[in-house]
C-alpha cells in the first residue's frame, strides 16, 4: 500500500518550465502590437465621427 501511495506522488509532482526571457519580451511586443492595431481600429475604422464645436457654416 504504500509502495502505491508513493507511485501516485511521483505522478503528482509537476516540472515546471524555467521561465524565459524571450517568452516576457514575445508576449510585451505582442501586446504593444495588439495595442497600436486597435488605436489603429478606432482611428481608421467604419463609424468614427469627430465632431467639431467650432464649425461655422456660411450661406
């Protein structure tokens, strides 16, 4: 029994990757991309309407 006990604990203990540099500095440039592309969006895209206070219209 407690040969099994010991079995089901060695399955239970989990390497865990060493974190990566490289890994943090991907997911920061995939953010700042993802952050210019959506101002991009709302500058550029369908149904944006800007409007100006100071228009004056003449006849």
């Amino acid at each position: 029994m407690a040969d099994k006990i010991a079995a089901a604990r060695d399955r239970l203990v989990v390497d865990e990757p060493k974190p990566s540099a490289l890994a943090a500095l991907t997911a920061a440039a995939f953010a700042a991309t993802a952050a210019v592309v959506m101002a991009g969006v709302v500058v550029l895209g369908p149904g944006v309407q800007i409007d100006n206070p100071n228009a004056s219209y003449t006849r």
